[in-house]
C-alpha cells in the first residue's frame, strides 16, 4: 500500500503585502502549454506566486515557447538522454530543486514520474485532470466519458502521489456534455474549464489555505 501523503499545511501568507516574496512554482508540461499559459496570465508577475521554470520531456513542446516568451527559465528532459527513467527524473529533479519551488505543477506532462521523483517533492506536486475523478483516470479521460455515455464529466486539480490519478482532490468542477456529444465542444469546455480551476487552486495553495486532513490524509481541507 502507498505510504500516506505528508501532512501538508502551507503557511499563510498576505498577497498585497509587497515584503513578502512570491510563492514560487516550476511547471512541468509536454504539450501546447494553454494550462501553463493560463498560470502566466492570472498569476505569474502579480506578486502572489511567481513561475521561476519550466521543464519538459518533449523539445518541440509549445509550453517552453510560452515559458520563453514569458522570461521563465526552460530546461528539456528527453527520455532518450538518459539511462532510465530514474536517470532523467534524478536530473529533472535536481533541476527543480535548484529553483526552490514550493509547488510543482504538472500541466499536461505525459510522463509517469518515478516514485522517487514523487517522494523528493511528496506533497508538493499537483496534477490537473480533465475528469471528474476517481472517474476516468489515466490518458483520454474525455474519450473515455464519451464513451461511456456520460451527461456530465469535469476537471480535477488533485495532488499527485504513486498512482495514476489517485492522489487527494483540491478542487473539483463539473462540465456538462454537450447534447450532440461532439468531442470537439467538450474538448473546448473542458480546457476553458480548467484555465479557471488551475489558477484557482494554485492561489489557494500559495496562500496557505491549503491542507491535507491529518486525521484522513485522503482529504483536503480549504480554509475560508
Ligand atoms: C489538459 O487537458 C490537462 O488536463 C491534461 O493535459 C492537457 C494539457 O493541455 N493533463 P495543455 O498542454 O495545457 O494545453
């Protein structure tokens, strides 16, 4: 059985105060990057929290573009430069630390990270999902609510433990599907959807108002 998550409670921090320094957050993203670029735009550079990198698997991906143009700190992990799995993620986890984040945030990286990767930053990685978990876990999680015949699928921010999709929920959000069922339409609600959500919960977290339940470490408690 997987080891419970640490009992994480981030300290709570006043955002217009201006002595206080930014919560700062690495991205990990292997796609198109509109998560890590909806992070830019509603947070980054206000004073709250601050995006000092961002790292990826895949040299081509358009989240490196979006971190370049935006000033932020890139670095690529392609799996064939190293070893193994716990070769690269060694690396990438030694270029994460030197950045001192209080959070990572995972915005479409499509790699399983090793359990020591998860460990070093244990408590400290969020995941978005673009279901309702626990429903829908793992990849095309719109596909598969299509095709179940699901009316209603949604977004999850969820910190992120051993397993696929399994670590405890922080903010949930429903999305209807469409009545003509067109993957497209959903697609589109979904992303605006989780543009809001991650943002949302990032906040949360950089203001301390996030915490795991000690007596139910399943649990995530959001404080007013
Ligand atoms: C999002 O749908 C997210 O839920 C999933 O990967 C996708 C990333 O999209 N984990 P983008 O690269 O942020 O556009």
């Amino acid at each position: 059985m997987a080891p419970p998550p640490p009992n994480i409670s981030f300290a709570k921090r006043p955002c217009e105060d201006a002595r206080v320094s930014a919560f700062r957050i690495v991205v990990l993203a292997s796609g198109s990057g509109t998560n890590l670029q909806a992070i830019l735009d509603r947070l980054h550079g206000q004073g709250l929290v601050e995006v000092v990198g961002v790292g990826s698997d895949k040299p081509g991906a358009g989240a490196l573009e979006r971190a370049a143009r935006a000033g932020v700190d890139t670095a690529v992990f392609p799996a064939d430069a190293y070893p193994d799995r716990m070769g690269r993620d060694a690396a990438m986890g030694d270029w994460v630390e030197s950045h001192h984040p209080g959070l990572v945030v995972l915005a479409g990286y499509m790699q399983l990270l090793t359990e020591p990767f998860v460990a070093r930053f244990a408590g400290r990685i969020v995941n978005i999902h673009p279901a309702l978990l626990p429903s829908f876990p793992g990849l095309d999680a719109i596909g598969q609510a299509l095709e179940a015949g699901a009316e209603e699928t949604g977004v999850t921010v969820h910190f992120v433990d051993e397993g696929i999709d399994t670590g405890p929920v922080i903010l949930q959000r429903r999305v209807p599907v469409p009545v003509g069922r067109e993957r497209g339409v959903l697609e589109a609600a979904v992303h605006n959807v989780e543009h809001e959500l991650y943002p949302e919960a990032i906040r949360m977290i950089a203001e301390g108002r996030v915490r795991i339940d000690p007596s139910d470490p399943r649990k995530v408690a959001i404080d007013d």
